[in-house]
C-alpha cells in the first residue's frame, strides 16, 4: 500500500462500504492514485452485519425491474456494465465459497468477513490508501476538490460520494451525502425508510404482539406490488421479506392487504371439506393450512360466528365470503421501525443531474455520486449490493 500521509491524489472516495471500495478499486486498476475516506472505525460495517453476518452479495435474477427510482430507466446503463456474473466471477477468483439460498439470493458460505476481506485485498493490489475513523469536516471545488478532514486535508481532482444513506444509524450512517448534494446545487428527493418491519398500534398491535413469532408463507400488497413471500409477525408488527418488501411501495396511512394462503383455492378447499366433511369445524380446517395460533387468534375478529359450527351448517356463501377475507385481510400499520432497522434508504439524490453511464454530475465536472445516496433502491435479496457493485464500478471507469 502506498504512503497513507500523502494529500494529493487522483481521486478521493467519501465512503468506505459497498459502491466506494468498488470504485476505489476499479479506478486504481486504471493506475489512478485513490484514497477512501471512512468516518467509523472500519471499512465495510454494513457489509459485515448484512444477511446475518453472511452478506446476501448479489442476485442470480437481478434486473432494473428489481429497482425503485423515480427516474426508472437511469440504472439500467451501470447494471448491464457490471453485472451480477462479473461479482460473482470476483468471489470465485478469491475461492469464497457462496450458496443459492431462495429466489437467487447468494449468501457466503461462512461469513461476510470474506466479502470484506476480498475488498480490501483489492484495493491493497490497486494501490488504494484507505483512512478510518476520518471525520469530513469541509469539502469545497477550485480547482478541483479539496477534502478537509480530522486527519488532514485532501485534494484531488474527482471525488466521489458513496456515503450511503439513513438506514442503521448505529453502523454510522449519516446525511452527508445529502448534505453535499444539495452544497453543489443537486435535488435531494424525499427520502424514507425502505425494506423495514411495519409497526402497528392499538388492537392491531395487541393482535400482533399475540402472535410475535409466528410466520408463514403469505402474500404481501400495498399500491401496486404485491410480493410472496415469508411473513413474521412481532411484538410490535409485521417483518419477514414479504412484509419488508412491500415496506419499499407503502406510504403513511395506506392499509396493507395480506392473502394468509396464496397458493391454495382457500374457497374450493372448504367447500370440499364441507361435502367430504361435513361434522368437521370450521377452525380444526382452517388449523390445517395456517399456523394454529393464528387461526385462535384471528377467530374473535373475523368468523367468531363461525367458529364452532360443523361445516355443514356453514352456508357455502358464508364460506366463501371467509375465503375472500383471508385472501385479502386488511390492515393498517401506523408506520414504520424506520431508519433504526431499515436495511436501505429511498429517495436521495435525484439522477437527473447524473450521467447514467459514469455517476458524474453533469454540470459539475470530477463529481461523482454512487450507492445507496443515490434515488436508486433494490428490492430485498442481494439486489441494493448489486447496485452498489454497478454503480461503484461505473464511476472507477472513469474518475
């Protein structure tokens, strides 16, 4: 590694998670002299917590459809530039063992360490210099950038900002990067917690709390997207992918519809119980395609009536009606867990003002914007790394 007191360099990266060490390191393949600036005490924190300390690295199936911006079209440039195949060629090279554990979601076979071990292992090839614990006290463009920090005073001509956004404030995150768009005149979009637990209050909340820890498959809908996929309740809501996915579409004060059996003709299956069946209850049938608890739980609110009539006394429109209500049981969350468990933020800076092809802002030359800061956010399951692999890589192309 080169001389980490040097102040003048090609380019400076503020940031040291996913999108920075990628762009750190393809920008110092090109011979170009880079330091990585990281305000907490390591490199790569919300790498190592991600996936449960296994890193959820990247998506067999990753594609733009997977991505929410309001500029949709803008990540398709950097996503196709480096895909998924080119990481994982990364992570076979460095003999990482990885799995497919569901829907193409890659894990580490033993932990994220290896992730971040593989990273800095590539910026130490590339020459990249990296400083921790570097507080960003001033940033300002001459000729050029110059970078003032508590460890010195930097200046290159391309900076790049891959602070990352607001989600897990306890790993460091910030609004920097915000802060730094809008000091150079770019469009914030409103940001928002994305891929977090839905809370709940009042009986809803009792409802919930009643089952915490219970799951089962479900599908999960809010404005247009619709998700199937595991569902938890909690003691103070709703978590699991599906909930957590759909977290991303919700907006304060919609309801959530939940299907509690999406792969089964809930309405065919009673109607047939009730002509092969006819004595057996109505909560022993239903107990044996949802988790009992939450059959006793959901009885008092939605077929209390019901409960302990044989079927046959059931009318098959009663029937029917029950199969429509677990198929679209509706709820109201009172918000979010927020940016304390939020694994991405939405919103951010807005892509308008950037180059799809090379992060660059396009009325502010050597000024780069790349990762999770920016209005591009993934759906839960590897692709907001991917995203980060992309962008990072785009930027290191060029700056």
């Amino acid at each position: 590694m080169s001389d980490p007191k040097r102040q003048d360099y090609d380019v400076i990266v503020i940031g040291g998670g996913a999108a920075g060490l990628m762009c750190a390191i393809t920008a110092g393949q090109r011979g170009r002299r880079v330091v990585v600036l990281e305000g907490s005490n390591k490199i790569g924190k919300k790498i190592l917590m991600s996936g449960g300390g296994r890193c959820n690295f990247t998506n067999l199936y990753c594609e733009p459809e997977n991505f929410l911006s309001s500029n949709p079209p803008f990540c398709i440039s950097a996503l196709r530039r480096y895909t998924q195949w080119d990481f994982i060629a990364l992570v076979e090279k460095h003999e990482i063992p990885y799995h497919e554990k569901t829907l193409g979601q890659l894990f580490c076979d033993r932990s994220s360490k290896d992730i971040v071990a593989m990273l800095r292992a590539q910026c130490d090839d590339a020459g990249v210099d990296i400083l921790v614990d570097c507080e960003i006290q001033s940033v300002a463009a001459d000729v050029g950038y110059t970078v003032t920090t508590s460890l010195g005073t930097f200046q290159a001509p391309s900076l790049v900002i891959a602070t990352g956004g607001l989600s897990i404030p306890k790993m460091g995150a910030s609004g920097l990067g915000y802060e730094l768009a809008r000091q150079f005149g770019l469009e914030v979009l409103e940001t928002r917690a994305g891929l977090v637990p839905f809370t709940f209050s009042g009986p809803a909340k009792d409802l919930t709390a009643s089952l915490a820890g219970v799951s089962l498959p479900a599908s999960v809908f809010a404005a247009d997207a619709q998700f199937n996929e595991g569902l938890l309740f909690t003691h103070r809501g709703l978590s699991g992918p599906a909930a957590l996915q759909v977290s991303s579409y919700w907006h304060l004060g919609e309801p959530i519809f939940i299907d509690l059996a999406p792969d089964t003709d809930l309405a065919g299956m009673l109607l047939t119980h009730k002509s092969q069946q006819p004595r057996s209850l109505l909560r022993s049938v239903l107990s044996d395609i949802l988790p009992r608890a939450l059959v006793t739980n959901l009885q008092p609110l939605l077929w209390e009536e019901l409960a302990e009539l044989p079927l046959a006394e059931i009318s098959d429109d009663a029937l029917r009606e029950l199969a429509e209500t677990l198929s679209h049981w509706a709820l109201k969350p009172s918000g979010t867990e927020g940016y304390r468990t939020a694994e991405v933020t939405l919103g951010g800076v807005d892509t308008r003002a950037l180059s799809s092809q090379t992060m660059e802002v396009r009325n502010q030359s050597g000024l780069y914007f790349i990762g999770e800061v920016v209005d591009v956010t993934g759906h839960l399951g590897g692709f907001n790394f991917q995203w980060a692999w992309a962008s990072g890589h785009a930027a290191g192309e060029v700056c």
